[in-house]
C-alpha cells in the first residue's frame, strides 16, 4: 500500500543475520548489534498471515508488505514470525520466516532513465560484470549477449533487463535494495560499484504476453500522439531587464505563429513567471515573483502576449544586485500542472545572482540544490540563460557557480547552462529561438511517433544555416533531452515497472559510457527519523557558528553533546575523530554508500578551513534544515509500506545528496 494511491512495488530486501534476542512484546526485535533499529521483513506473494504460530492455513497477505518482527519462534519444524504493520507494539499476527525475505536498511537505488545508454542487465552472476570491466572495450562480449536478448529475450548470463521506457518512481514506486556491494576501478579508470540486489515480483507467474518488437514500437508510436510539452520562462523582470522582455515576447510571437499554422497549439504551451526580489526590503518592487502565464490555462500566442502585456521592468531598484530567481523557479514548479506534459522546460533568464537560502531577503529558504531536485522530482529540465552584462562583471563567477549547480541534468550529465556574453540581446535571442524551435521539434517528432526508443539524435536535432556553436549545442541538447522525456512519457502511459528479478548483480554505471549512471540511491525515512536529522544538523550548524568565533567550541560543544547521548568520553578527546564517530548521528545512517562532507569533518580539519569556507559549510546546512522542513510537510511524498500502520511509519524517499 502506498499514500495517496501510489501503486507499490516492492523489489527485494537486505538480509539480516540470526540468533537475536527477544524484547519486549510491546516493541519488535531489535537487529544483531543495533540499539535502535528493528528487525524488518518483506513478504513475498507466498506469505500467508496465521493467527498462531504453526498454524495450518491463514489469509494470503499482498507481496511486497513490510512488517516489524515482534517475535520468532520454531513450530512444526519450521521458523515462524509474530509481525506487526509498524513499531508501534501493534501485532497482526504470524508467517513463515521462509515466505519472507529480511530488510536491514530502507535504503533503494532508482532506476535512472534509459535514454543515451544500454539498457541495464541484471546478471546471475559477479564474474560476468568483473569479466566486463576487466576490458578496455567491452563492446564485444555485451554484443552477443544483448543480441540473445533482443532476439531471445534471455541469455544465460542474465537474470532481467531493465524496460525500455523510463520507470516513474512517484507513479510505480519500487524498492531496489543491495545486499553486497564492491567498488572496483575499470579499466577505462572509472570508479563503478557492483551491486548485488534482490528482489520479489508482483508479477510471479504471471502470464501477460509480451508484444514483439514491431507491435511495442507501434504502440509508442501512437502512445506518442499524446505528448505535449510545456515551457515556461522564469525572467527576471528588474531594471534593466526590459529589451530580454521584450526578446523573449518575440520569441514565443514567432513560436506560436508556427505551431498554430501547423495546428500544433494543443502540443506546445509556453509560460511566464517574473521575479524580483524581497518586498518587505524594497515595497516599490510590487512583488517577489509573479505567475503571468499559466501554461495548463494559455490558449494561444494572442492570449500569451495579452497575458504578459503588462509585464515591464521594476521602476526601482533592488537592495542588492543579486535577486531572487528561486522564488521564481518554485513558484513554477508549485503551481504548473506538469502532469498534464509529457516534455517540461523552465527556462530562466536573468543578469543577477541568485541570492542565497540563508540569506534574510530569500523568500524561499532554498539553495540551487534543493530547488534543483524538486525539479527532478517533478521531472523538469531546468535551463540558464545567463546574462553577463557589463554592470554585473564582478558577479559573474558567483553567479555562473549557482546556475551551473542549478541546471545540471543527470541524464546529460551536465548543467544546462548558456552564457550570454555581454548581455548582448541578438545573441541572447538567437539562444530563445534556437531552443524554442528544438523543443517544437521534438514534440513533432513524438507526434510522428519517431525515435520511441531509438537515437536521439536525427530529426529532431536539425540546425539552421549559420547558426553559432551555442545555439547548435542548444538544439542538441534538447534534442537529447526530448528522446529521454519521450521515454518517461511512454513509461508512464505503458505503466513500466522495473524488472521482475529475485536476485541478480548490476553495475551503477553504463558499461560503454562509464561516467553515465544507471541507479540514483533514495533513503527510505520515517517522520521520526527526519525529525532526529534536523535537530542534529541544527545543533551541528549552531556548534559551527560558534565555531566561527573560537573553532575550538564547535567540537566541545558537540563532545558535550555526543557524550549526552551515551558516547564514551574519553574517545572524544581525539581531535582527529570525525563527526560520523562521535555517535550524533542514528543507527539508520550507518553503512550508506556516500562520502558525507559533515560525517567526515574532524576538529583538525575545521580548525584549517579558511573562514569563508566555514560560512559556506554552515549556509549548507541551514539550507539543508530548510529542505527537511519542506520535507516534512510534503504530504504527496510520503509512503505507507504497510496496511494499517501508524503514519509516523511512513516514509520519505530523500535524495542521498540532501543528506548532511
């Protein structure tokens, strides 16, 4: 079961050792060597729920439900488990130990999309992926075997393929623990991990026919005929701003002129947001941002331009040069309907920095990181038109610095960031032009129904004569983007799951295109737990500001409080121990495959950081503070993993970069 009706797919767990000893009945077995964290199982589509262990028959349970061990015990020669929905001392009953696969960690890898790479294998074995790696090219031992698959739709080598299209996680949410996990360099000398995953599968046994290769890609093509795209431009509308206003009406006139001659107006909406800065500094600014053009509501190019006919650059300054393109780009993300496109673009335009989350005229709390992953949540591209005027010279590396954060794109896997150079309007409207006219062409290319699953490149990435590197790049890359968007739309619509494998090795990077990843990690986190992380980030951020005035205090403050929290003082006395092992941090972090620039800080380490890198360290963290609190009111996102359990069990999945 999931929250607000998700569909959820459960693939796989992590296995717990034996032997644990039996707690209170009112609160489940704690893990082998853990304080606080609880024995976990997944059922499997086998499980049946009995009233007493040992007993003959009970009622089938749905697959992939998470239960808490209460208690174990050996019936009828066999284990058996008292389980219960949640934490809570709320017991539902007895399974079989066996019909049940154990879950240490709620952490799961997301499939990433699959366009601009192979399909990910999951193998039988760990050889054949060392086997592969071991080559400078492994070009030819993946052909034969791909072939099979393609051909066959099996090898011996493989366990499953991941599909063709795109998996949505918000929409068919699905656990892909690890079991094992290796790090090994390749020989191309890349940095890759083999992960061993298990799983179980909803779809056991089932015998739904698969259509062949030529039915699957007239299915897209007419799936297709759907697709629409929405792009919204997030201007900066302060002094100064009024010719790229005026450039950017232009563009969108000139769009518009051409999709409706070619009765496209239903395929491709364009919005405007504006924005300024902080009201309450500077009243005569009217507002922070402002939505003008709705792309769900907009009906042509004559009620685009009526709608944004009022728009004109602020009469006053701001009381900084830098303003406030997050408020923005969240207002856009908040309140378009991007469910209703299949391509969404948020193109921001502007000649400022972006001021930062921690920052008193910051209207939204947030930094280029978390304004970035909400966009990828919601699974829109966001672009930078940077205008390097002349009045903004000295600001120009800060900025670029925050738009190229902003803007990467993990399917890229670069940022989609454009400078102008000198601010110069013609350059900056060839950019518009160039980029408006790639995404229009993208979109009459999945109409066609061309490119479902094939090169992105080709149609749609056609450039006009004498058009500048810059604006064949741009073109490019929307190109590229529009395949992978193609592909997330058909996931959608075709309702892709990941594969139903039980238990298989993969690889966390593409294996011809090494530096291209194939899983992102989601950490699975309960309300509490949440909580637990903000308040200490917040005791982390407030020993560092005292920090800032004698670096000593920040680590006797965080001994006083590691020591509070049973920690053995005499080991804090170490200045070269690291945060991670002072024991402020929960049970539930432990073992997470990141490098974590708080866990790893130690007192010697602070006390040679440059001031100005302290000040960065700490706005990190208060920026993080800010995102749990969105977090944490997000009612959308959070999962029930199990009938009838208490909502503080449900959980998060929080992006591995947003933690500490």
């Amino acid at each position: 079961m999931i929250a607000k009706g998700l569909q959820l797919t459960l693939l796989g767990s992590l296995l717990l050792g034996t032997g644990l000893a039996a707690q209170a009945a009112d609160k489940p077995l704690l893990q082998e060597g853990k304080k606080t964290l609880y024995q976990r199982v997944l059922t499997t589509p086998t499980c049946q729920l009995s009233d007493s262990a040992g007993g003959a028959s009970g009622k089938a349970q749905p697959a992939f439900t998470r239960f808490y061990v209460y208690q174990r015990q050996q019936a009828g020669g066999a284990e058996w488990l008292q389980v219960g929905p949640d934490s809570y001392g709320k017991t539902v009953g007895w399974i079989k130990g066996d019909c049940a696969v154990e879950w240490k960690m709620q952490m799961t890898l997301a499939l990433t999309n699959p366009a601009g790479r192979d399909p990910l294998l999951f193998f039988k074995d760990k050889a054949k992926l060392e086997e592969l790696y071991a080559k400078e090219d492994p070009a030819p031992l993946l052909k034969p075997i791909r072939a099979n698959m393609q051909s066959k739709g099996r090898d011996p080598a493989v366990v499953a393929r991941e599909p063709d299209y795109a998996v949505d996680l918000a929409k068919n949410f699905y656990l892909l623990p690890v079991l094992d996990a290796e790090e090994v360099f390749t020989e191309k000398g890349f940095q890759v991990r083999l992960l061993n995953v298990a799983s179980v599968t909803a779809k056991e046994g089932g015998k739904d026919a698969k259509p062949d290769a030529k039915q699957q890609a007239e299915q897209a093509a007419n799936t297709l005929k759907g697709f629409s795209a929405a792009v919204v431009f997030v201007i900066d509308s302060t002094i100064s701003m009024g010719p790229y206003i005026d450039r950017t009406r232009e563009a969108v006139k000139r769009i518009y002129g051409q999709i409706e001659k070619e009765n496209m107006l239903d395929q491709v909406k364009f919005g405007l947001v504006a924005f300024r800065s902080n009201v309450k500094a500077v009243p005569k600014l009217e507002y922070t941002s402002k939505m003008f053009v709705d792309p769900s509501t907009v009906k042509d190019g004559k009620d685009f331009l009526a709608k944004v006919a009022e728009l004109k650059e602020a009469t006053v300054s701001s009381s900084s040069f830098d303003e406030d393109p997050y408020a923005g780009i969240m207002q856009a993300l908040d309140e378009v309907k991007w469910n209703e496109f299949g391509a969404r673009y948020i193109v921001l335009v502007t000649d400022a920095g972006a001021i930062e989350g921690d920052n008193k005229l910051s209207s939204t709390g947030l930094n280029a990181e978390q304004v970035r992953l909400e966009a990828q949540y919601r699974g829109v591209a966001l672009y930078s038109l940077h205008l390097k005027t002349p009045s903004g010279a000295k600001d120009h590396a800060s900025a670029e610095a925050q738009y190229t954060n902003l803007t990467h794109n993990n399917f890229l896997n670069k940022p989609l960031y454009y400078p102008v150079n000198a601010g110069k309007v013609e350059e900056f409207g060839a950019m518009v032009d160039s980029l408006g006219d790639a995404i229009t062409a993208q979109v009459k290319a999945a109409y066609r129904g061309d490119m479902a699953a094939g090169s992105a490149l080709g149609a749609d990435a056609k450039y006009a004569k004498g058009q500048s590197a810059e604006d064949k790049t741009i073109a490019a890359d929307a190109a590229l983007l529009g395949h992978a968007m193609r592909l997330a739309y058909l996931g959608e619509k075709t309702g892709a799951s990941a594969p139903p494998v039980f238990k298989a090795w993969i690889s966390d990077r593409d294996f011809i295109q090494q530096n291209v990843p194939t899983t992102d990690v989601r950490v699975l986190m309960t309300k509490s737990q949440l909580s637990d992380l903000s308040d200490v980030v917040k005791q982390i951020a407030d020993a560092a500001n005292e920090g800032l005035i004698s670096p000593s205090d920040m680590f006797e403050r965080l001994r006083s409080v590691a020591a509070t929290m049973g920690k053995d003082p005499n080991q804090l006395k170490d200045k070269t121990i690291k945060l991670a092992d002072m024991g402020l941090m929960a049970e539930y972090l432990d073992g997470l495959p990141y490098l974590s620039e708080v866990l790893s800080l130690d007192e010697e380490t602070w006390k040679g950081m440059e001031g100005l890198d302290q000040e960065k360290f700490i706005r990190r963290l208060n920026t993080k503070l800010k995102y749990y609190q969105r977090y944490n009111a997000d009612a959308d996102r959070w999962v029930s993993l199990a009938p009838g359990s208490d909502p503080r069990e449900h959980v998060y999945p929080v992006p591995l970069e947003a933690l500490p």
